[in-house]
C-alpha cells in the first residue's frame, strides 16, 4: 500500500493524489526528481499550459505536473506516439497530453486513422484491446494493467458460446466493454452512442445484447425488437437511482439531468436527456445550460467544465475506480518504458475485428444515440 492523499471536496477533485494500491484514485505520483527536473526549459515549455486546468490544479504543485506532461509530449514526438484519452480521464491527462479525446467509439474511430506507431490508451483495458483488434500492427500500450471494467469482467468468451448454443440462430450484439474473446464470438459491436442504431440496423425481430442489463433494458424500451441480456453492471453508473434525481431536482430547481445509459431505466426515465459521454459533451456545449448534472463518472464534469466555463456543474458523480488507475506518472512509465504492451491473439483478432468494424462502418449515430426519457418500459429476458 503507497502513501494516500485524497484531496477531493464534494466529490471533486481540488489537488494532487498520490497511487492508491486499492483503487480508488491516482493523480500522479511525485516524480522522480532525480530524473525530471522542473528546469528552465520545461517552465518555458509548459507555463502557457497551466491556465485552462488551473480550476484544477493547484499553483503549487504543477511543477509536478509540468515535468511530466514536458516529459510525455517529448517522449510521443521522438516515439512518433499519440496518447488516446476517454472523457473520464482527469483533466490534466484529458487537457494535457490527450491528442484524441472522446468516448470509446470515437476513440475506435482514431486508432484505425492514426499514423502513430504506438498508441497510449488513456483509458481501460478494453479500449485498448480495441486499438489493438483494429490496429495489429501498431504497438498499444495501457498505463496501467489494473485498469479493468466490471462490465467486461462480467462475461467471458465461453460464457458467450454457451449462450448462442442456448438461442441458436439469434444474432448476437456485444457491448465494446467486453474482451476480445467476448467480442471474436458476437456479430457485431455496440458503444453507448450507437447501441439503438446497430440493433435496429440487423432488421431482425430478437437479438442477444451482452453484457450490460440497463443498456440492453433501455435500447429496448427504444426499440421494437425483443432482447434477451446478460446481467452485468457498469459499477459506476448502476449506484445512480431516480430519487437521486428527485433530491437533486429538489435542491438545485431547474438543474438539467444528464444521464449516461449505463444507468437503470428508472434514472434515464427521470433525466432530461440520456447518451453516450459524447453526447452528454455535445448537449453541454450546444445547450449551454444554466445549471447541469452529469449521472455518470467524476472527470466528466471537470473536462466538459473547461470547455463550458459559463455552465455550472451539480457535482454529486461516481468515481470509476478503473479510470482512475491511469495517471500522468505510469503514462509516462508506460511510454518511456514502452510496457504493458497489448498482445491480442491473432486468431481471436481476426473475429473480433469483424465485429468492431461492421460497428464502425455504419454511418455516424447521430440523434439514434439517444435515448427518450418518455419511452415506454419493456419487460426483457436477463440471462
Ligand atoms: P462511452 O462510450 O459513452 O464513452 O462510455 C464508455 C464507458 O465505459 C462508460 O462507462
Ligand atoms: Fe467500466 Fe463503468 Fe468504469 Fe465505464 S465507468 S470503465 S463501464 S466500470
């Protein structure tokens, strides 16, 4: 167990966390001052930096931060690296050295444009694996190897096989939280973005859509085609429920709700608007609410916070403790290093790459990733 420091205020982040060895948060650890040096180069490189994360990070410490982020963006042009950063990453990750950010589609998207030799997944072990499954000759590394998903954990590629032996000749829709030996037995992929679209884009009347129970009940509730689910939960968003919202509304009047759908059907229906990290991103900026709540993980508000500073943020959030396992520090271990390589094998690449690309080559999502908070709920078969 390494030293802990939390410095979170109604469950937001104000400074600088060391490692956790039982996950809860990891926002760098000191740096090695023997191997990077606040010197007069790196304050030249980096000062300008400091004011769009400076909500964030305190004056005194970013000569933590700015040796490592000097260090990484170094370290990716000699390397010809490009770091791929989910929107739940912390801000200084997200603002700093993240040169894609987005959901985990999105993320998908890039990888297979980059030219980068390798690429940093700034985010969990699945989203890496899809880099991999779609780029098999690039090297992609994860900063951290701990850096899982209950939902991905919560099936596994026999599990998947027993299923479509139980419902043979039902099409099979797999959350891209999964494994590559989950999504090498499935038909083809989903995201939060696009999970309406590519369920209704079979034309069949039933599909098996694994592994997250509420993402399965409310592409259901929006279309009309019956599901059979499996029962894993994203353990972030499934803590949110509706009279969470009932307070909020209560204590914050006018606040709008946004929901990721990771979250229960009775959360959704209660939100003004419910999609996919992106989305929820999209509404902020287009909608400039006056007041806004996002039912999903902590960094999310910080990140779409810097973008929006005219938006105020009801803060009450769920940390993902797998996220959190990324920080500046084992970035730039990760890149420097070039460990925890991402192998997939080249059998189960094969099959799985079917699937992520029939996803990714549909035509973007658009408003079909979203979904009706007034949608009729539908009992559904959880296996
Ligand atoms: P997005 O696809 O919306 O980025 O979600 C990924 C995820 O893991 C949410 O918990
Ligand atoms: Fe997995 Fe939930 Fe964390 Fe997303 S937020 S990575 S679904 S555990």
């Amino acid at each position: 167990m390494t030293e802990l420091l939390n410095n979170w205020e109604n469950g937001r982040w104000i400074g600088q966390t060391l490692e956790v060895e039982n996950g809860v948060c990891a926002v760098p650890q000191k740096p090695n001052a023997d191997a990077l040096a606040y010197t007069d180069e790196v304050k030249a490189a980096t000062d300008h930096l400091y004011d769009e994360v400076s909500d964030f990070i305190p004056k005194f410490e970013w000569s933590a931060y700015a040796v490592l982020v000097h260090a990484i963006n170094k370290l990716k042009k000699e390397k010809n690296a490009v770091v791929l950063a989910h929107n739940y990453m912390t801000p200084d990750i997200y603002a700093l050295v993240g040169d894609f950010k987005g959901d985990s589609l999105g993320l998908a998207i890039e990888a297979t444009k980059t030219d980068a030799d390798i690429i940093v997944q700034a985010g969990v072990h699945f989203m890496a694996e899809t880099s991999k499954i779609l780029c098999p000759d690039k090297k992609v590394l994860i900063p951290s190897l701990r850096a899982g998903c209950s939902l991905a954990s919560s099936i596994t590629g026999e599990d998947m096989r027993l299923i479509k032996q139980k419902y043979p000749g039902v099409p099979v829709v797999t959350y891209v939280n999964t494994t590559a030996d989950v999504k090498a037995e499935t038909d083809i992929c989903c995201t939060s973005s696009n999970a309406v679209q590519v369920v209704e884009s079979l034309g069949v009347p039933k599909v098996i859509m694994a592994p997250d129970e509420y993402l399965a009940k409310n592409v259901a509730n929006m279309t009309g085609v019956e599901v059979i689910a499996w029962h894993g939960r994203c353990e972030v968003h499934a803590r949110f429920d509706a009279d969470d919202i009932k307070e909020m509304r209560a204590k914050w009047p006018g606040v709008v709700v946004l929901a990721h759908p990771e979250c229960p059907p009775d959360v959704v229906a209660e939100s003004d608007f419910t999609g996919s990290t992106k989305a929820m991103t999209d509404y902020v900026s287009d909608n400039k609410p006056k007041n806004v709540v996002l039912l999903t993980e902590c960094s999310m508000s910080d990140n779409v916070a810097m973008a929006n500073p005219d938006v105020d943020f009801v803060r009450p959030c769920n940390l993902c403790p797998h996220m959190k396992r990324i920080t500046l520090q084992n970035i730039y271990d990760c890149l420097r290093d070039e460990k925890h390589e991402v192998k997939v094998p080249k059998r189960i690449a094969k099959k799985a790459r079917r699937a992520v690309q029939r996803m990714i080559d549909l035509p973007a999502p658009g408003k079909k990733g979203h979904f009706d908070p007034k949608a009729v709920h539908k009992d559904i078969k959880i296996i």
